[in-house]
C-alpha cells in the first residue's frame, strides 16, 4: 500500500493532468467536436439535432456493443453488417406478410420481430463453431459469413434493393415506433409524453422537441444490459480473461470454445435489434442497412479504447465512438463539406484513436515501473 | 523419516522408438524441497508432464497422499491437490490479482434480489490473506497484472495454488526470467511454502537456486533417475558430474 501512495503522491499537476486526458481523450475530443461544429455549423447547436445524432448513432452503437465483447477476446466480427440487413428484411417481410395474410398488426410485429432476432442468430452460431471449434480465424470466418448473409438477405428480397410496399396501418405504427419519441417539448404546451400532438400550427412545429426518442431508449436499454454484463458478471470477467490468456482461461477450467460460441452469437444478437429498428425506422426492409456501419462499429469499438490485441476493452466507450463517428458525419454535412471527406476523417480518427491508446498505455507501464 | 506424499515407481514412458523414461522410481516426502535436474531431454519435463497428468505412462504407478493418479486427467489431479505452475504462469495478465486468484472459480454475490455478480472485493481481500501467508505484499491491489514485476507475478500463482489447497506444488524453471533481486524473492517464497509443509518439486537449470533452497537433488539423465542425493551429498561439482554424466563409463 505504501508505495502506491508514494508513486501516487510523487505524479505532478501536469502528469495528473496528462493521465486524465489520455485515458479520457474520447470524452474531451467529443466535446471539443460539439463545441466546434456548434460554433462553426449553424443549427448544429439545437436539441433536435442532438436528438437526431443519437438516432443515427444508434446503428454502430448497438454493432459496436456486440463487436466490443468480440474484439476483447482478440477476435473480429465482419459479418454483422449484413446481419443487420438479414434481420431488416426478415423483419419487414414477414410482418408484411403476415398483416397481408391477416394477421393483426400487434401479434404481427410480435412475431416477425421475433423471428427476425432469431433468424439473426444463425450467422452468429456458425460463426462461433467455426471460430471456436474448428479453429477457423475469426478474420477468415466471419468473412465468409459476411458473403453468405449477404447472398441470404438478397435472397429474401428476390433480388431487390428493398422489401417495400408495407400495408398502410402496419406502416404508420412503425413509423410512430421507429420515429417518435417517449417525451416532447412543445412550445407552449410544455412536455408531452408518447406522441407529438395533431394539428399544431407550422411555427409551433419547428419548435417541438424530440428528447427521449424510442431507438435512443432502445439501445440505452442494451448498452446498460451488456455493459453491466462485461462488467460485473463472471461471463464478462471470462470474457476478459480468454481475451488475456486463453491459455490460461482453459487451465482455469474455463470452457472456452463454449464462451466463445456465446460471444458471437451475442455479436450478432445486437446487429439483429439494430437490423429490426432499421425497418421500423424506414418502414421497410434494406439489406444493405448495415453495410456501410460494420467498419463504422471497428471504428467506434476501437476509438473507445478497446485493444485490437484483446483483454481490454468497455462498453461505454465503444458507445462514445459510435457517437464521435455520429457527431462527425453530421457536423460536415452541416459544414457543407462533401461527403467523400467523411470517410478520410474518420479514418484519420482512428488511427490518432490507436495511437493515443498505445501512448496511454505505454505512460502507464512507465510509471509503474518506476514507482 | 517424514512421510512420502508422492511416489512413481517403474514410470516408462516412450515416444515412437525413444524411451524418454526408463523405469523411474522418484519420491516427495512432505515439507521438503526436491531440485530435479538434467540436461535437455533427460527426461525431466516428462517426468512431471506424467505426474501432472499432460501425459500417460506406458507403465508404473503414481500415487498421491494415497491415492492412485497414475494416467489420470490434468483437471483431476490438480483436484487432488497438485499444482504445476509453469513457466509461462497461466495468468490472465489483464486482470487484478483477486481476479486472477478466483480465475474460473469467481465468487459470485446476489444483488437487487436475483442478479448474479462478481464479488470482486470479496476475492481482493482474499487474494491478500494467502499473499500475507506467503509474506508478499502487492502495493495496489485493483493493479493489473501487467503492471506487477515477474517476481510478484510468480507469487500470484503460487498464491492461486495454495489458495486452492495444493498439497504439492511444481514449479518450472521458477527464476528463468527474472532479474537477480527477484530470484532471491522467488526463492524466498519457496521456502516459506515449505515452511508451511507444502512439499515443491523445482526444475532448474540454475545451479545456485538448487543448492540454496533444495533439500535434496534427482538427477536425471536418458530417462533414468541418475543420482538421488540428499543434502549434504551435494555440491555444484557433484550435480555437474551427474548431470553431463563424468566418469559413468556407460556414457
């Protein structure tokens, strides 16, 4: 204990500081992002579109929550992408069909989101018998997933780029599920709980507030659920432990092939809820949904400060870059700036992610060393 | 003369055409130190690798406090209370020494009525009790192991063993890659696990280790046990000659 309290007490002002930036950089560079684009992007700067990039974060928030638990065991999940797509079209085709065929639209959506979910975890299961039995690398067999489950999801489409032509009622309840909001503000009315009020004069409108959107609190409810799993249960310390020392795991009497199995299978649990609130958010089917976000999702997890190494690695931060990632598309597409540059902003992001990790922990094995 | 806590008589062991053991006979009595030595291939990690179970013998018997272990599971003798601590320490060196100590044995605590969760201080306080045993003391405890020297590290696996009540203790080259002040902590830990009446098999090729903490010395030499000598026969001349095998005209 002594010397502990020593080495502590001996770190300087300016080393204290520099400790606390570099393990919070993700934070401070989100804010130092919000503060610029708001003082740079006229409108930026408003509730509604703060509301609006937690939305469109959601995606790679939720991919990067499962992709998180797979890269702390040092493996990677290439296929979720098209997971996303699977459980989007899954979802939008059988509750259109089941509404079409009858069914009530209640019972209907019950039934296709659940099969969706389900039809998700396929890709996940054979991805962890491969990867955890038949010793297949994870880069090589989520790689080949990433085909099939894009060939599977077309399938279903017949081709097409959408499943489209929803029934009407079917439609507007998505809608008001995969748009609205658990609580407006409107002026002059005060909050509002559940739905936007009819009938609101147009310069009333421009004023209402989304602040609880129903995806926001969707995927708030999983990232509490898996982060508090990663870090408070014996599957997320197991999880750890096999991304630290397998070996080590397995001599533990950890069963590992079966823990890795679960991974997976909960890697591609999460693509299959952001899949389903892609259909409810667009009223349709789109295989393609989450194509663009898997490298998005690699991004978030490891701009959050998850090691590609394995063994480290949290929730919350993958969550904080898939928001960085959300503010930053946003913010240049308020500033006007053409879309191509996303995808060199982002990347330089990353790399500036990893290196400030790998400075990070090189300070920390310095200090204590010499303390 | 002290109790045996283990013994293999007549283990044989062949790979294809080469014997690797030829009818060993070897004993651990209880509370002793016994340095098991040899060149490369000797047969000395084969020895252990049948008593930890990683390999069957083609012949003899192992038993332990009693019991017969010869040809079973690693899981199952380490059950019966043998501990082989490699070189490689099997430690999860993400995690914080609790961790480590309770790996794949987590004590677990029940919050909010049903929801099962690591009780990490629990396993903290726990894994300083055994490290007070073994007189080490780790400065931050929430450390994580990547952040300890090798010579702590060693202690949390020793710590891990006794903590699950090993009865014996095999430690592989324990000292190889540590710096000189931290072989002189390894081996101090050694003899306070002997001190406590864990007997401890070491392998080592360091010379000056065996004769500061070995109450006794085997070596081994074309999968033959070549000398047993107890303290007092031995000296770094004599273990050399036995171990290149000097003099032995059947060389």
């Amino acid at each position: 204990m002594a010397t502990a309290t020593a080495s502590k007490s001996t770190l300087n002002t300016r080393d204290r500081l520099l400790d606390i930036l570099a393990k919070g950089w993700a934070y401070f560079f989100l804010l130092a992002m919000v503060l610029f684009f708001s003082a740079t992007g006229p409108g930026f700067f408003s509730v509604n579109n703060f509301s609006n990039i937690l939305v469109t974060s959601t995606l790679v928030a939720l991919m990067a929550i499962g992709q998180t638990y797979v890269v702390i065991t040092s493996g990677i999940d290439l296929s979720i992408g098209w997971t996303v797509g699977l459980a989007s079209v899954v979802s939008a085709r059988s509750m259109r069909d089941l509404v079409n065929g009858g069914m009530d639209i209640g019972p209907a959506m019950l039934l296709g989101v659940s099969m969706a979910l389900l039809v998700s975890l396929i890709p996940g299961i054979i991805n962890g018998i491969l990867i955890a039995r038949v010793k297949v690398p994870a880069f090589i067999a989520t790689l080949g997933m990433y085909g099939i489950v894009r060939g599977a999801a077309f399938l279903l489409t017949d081709g097409q780029q959408v499943i489209g032509n929803l029934p009407d009622g079917l439609r507007e309840v998505l809608r008001a599920l995969g748009n609205g909001s658990l609580l407006y503000y409107v002026p002059e009315q005060g909050f509002v709980w559940f739905a936007r009020p009819d009938n609101l004069p147009p310069q009333v409108i421009r004023g209402v507030a989304s602040l609880l959107p129903y995806p926001v609190i969707v995927t708030a409810v999983v990232v509490v659920v898996f982060a508090f799993i990663l870090g408070r249960t014996q599957f997320g310390r197991h999880t750890y432990a096999i991304g630290g020392n397998p070996d080590a795991a397995t001599r533990a009497g950890i069963n590992v092939k079966n823990h890795l199995l679960w991974i997976y299978v909960l890697s591609a649990f999460t693509a299959g809820i952001a899949g389903v609130m892609h259909s409810f958010r667009f009223t349709a089917g789109a295989p393609q949904a989450g194509e663009a976000a898997l490298l998005q999702s690699v991004a978030a997890v490891v701009i959050g400060g998850t090691s590609l190494f394995g063994g480290e690695g949290k929730i919350s931060g993958a969550v904080i870059g898939a928001v960085i990632i959300g503010v930053l598309q946003t913010g240049l597409v308020i500033l006007n700036v053409d879309s191509i540059w996303q995808f060199i902003v982002v990347g330089v992001v990353i790399i500036v992610a990893v290196l400030v990790n790998q400075a990070q922990a090189a300070l920390e094995r310095l200090r204590t060393t010499n303390g | 003369m002290a109790e045996i806590i283990l013994s293999a008589t007549g283990v044989h062991k062949h790979f294809g055409g080469l014997i690797a053991l030829n009818s060993v006979d070897f004993q651990v009595e209880r509370g002793e130190v016994v340095a098991l030595l040899g060149d490369n291939g000797a047969g000395k990690s084969t020895l252990i690798k049948c008593i930890s179970g990683v390999y069957r013998p083609e012949g003899g018997h192992i038993s332990f406090d009693g019991q017969d272990i010869t040809g079973r599971a690693p899981s199952a003798i380490r059950d019966a209370g043998i501990e082989t601590i490699y070189q490689d320490l099997a430690l999860a060196e993400n995690l914080d020494v609790g961790a480590n100590v309770f790996l794949g044995k987590e004590k677990k605590k029940t919050i909010l009525g049903f929801i099962r969760v690591t009780d990490d201080d629990y396993m903290r306080q726990e894994a300083v009790k055994v490290l007070d045993r073994l007189d080490i003391h780790i400065p931050s405890l929430k450390q994580r192991l990547v952040n300890l020297s090798g010579g702590q590290r060693q202690a949390v696996a020793i710590a891990r063993a006794i903590y699950w009540n090993a009865r014996l203790v095999i430690m592989d080259e324990p000292t190889a890659a540590l710096g000189v002040p931290e072989q002189r902590k390894v081996l101090a830990l050694v003899r306070s696990l002997r001190d406590q009446g864990i007997p401890i098999i070491l392998i080592s090729h360091t010379m000056t280790d065996v004769l500061e903490v070995a109450d006794r010395c085997v070596v081994m030499r074309r999968g033959r046990v070549a000398a047993n000598l107890p303290k007092g026969q031995f000296d770094a001349e004599i273990l050399v000659k036995h171990i290149v095998g000097a003099g032995d005209l059947s060389a």
